[in-house]
C-alpha cells in the first residue's frame, strides 16, 4: 500500500500566507515606536558598509576602516538632523508669514459655526482651538 503526503492545497496556502503577513504588519504596527529607529540605523548600515572594503584593501587597519564608517553614519545622522531643523525652521516662518491669514480663516469658521446655529461658546473653543500662535 502506497502513502501519499500530498501537503496544503492552493487556496489553504493562500489563507495561511495572508493570516500570516496580517499578524506581521500587526506586530510591525505594535512595534513601531521601535521599529522606526531600527529600520533608520538598519538603512544608515546599508549606506555606509560598502566604504569599509576600499579602505580595507588600500592598507587602513581594520579598526580605522570600522571607525571611518561610523563617522560617516554620524555625519548621515548630523546631516538629517540639519535638515530637520532647517524644515522646522522654515515651517515657523511660513506660519508667521500667514498668521493673518489664518486668524481670518478661524474668525470666518466662528462665523459659520455660529450662522449654523452652534452656541457661542463652542465656536469660540473652536476658533481657540485654530489660534495659529498655539
């Protein structure tokens, strides 16, 4: 008598590789607050690696090769945070440049709240809450 193991069927397989890249991005999801800074230092590596094996074989000792590729991920790191600040930066001139602008749009949706029939009182804890200096 003859045994067969014939294994999962098609649709099975399917079901199963979808539950399991559901739980995935669900741990992915749980864990981002973790994940976000590994997967940025998981790129840096990946950026910086190819530079240690020119080194290597120009005659850099090994530990200066490794030192000379963390001070290029450090600079990636300080050039990031350079950017970061100048966006932010830019982002607060922006805002002040448009501060009338935007208390005359939360003056307007007070108004319209109001015409709508909204009590005074939340379409001024509307309009405090759209205050562009907060």
């Amino acid at each position: 008598m003859e045994h067969t193991h014939r294994g999962l069927a098609p649709s099975t397989r399917i079901l199963l590789t979808l539950a399991a890249a559901v739980v995935a991005l669900a741990g992915l999801h749980a864990a981002r607050g973790v994940f976000g800074p590994i997967a940025l230092g998981a790129v840096i590596v990946i950026i910086v690696l190819p530079l240690r094996a020119p080194l290597v074989a120009r005659g850099w000792p090994s530990w200066l090769a490794n030192t000379a590729v963390i001070v290029a991920a450090y600079l990636i790191l300080a050039i990031l945070l350079a950017m970061l600040v100048f966006a932010g930066v830019q982002f607060g001139n922006l805002v002040a440049e448009h501060v009338d602008d935007l208390r005359q749009a939360a003056t307007d949706l007070t108004d319209r709240l109001t015409d709508l029939g909204l009590a005074s009182t939340t379409a001024d804890d509307a309009a405090r809450w759209l205050d562009p200096r907060s």
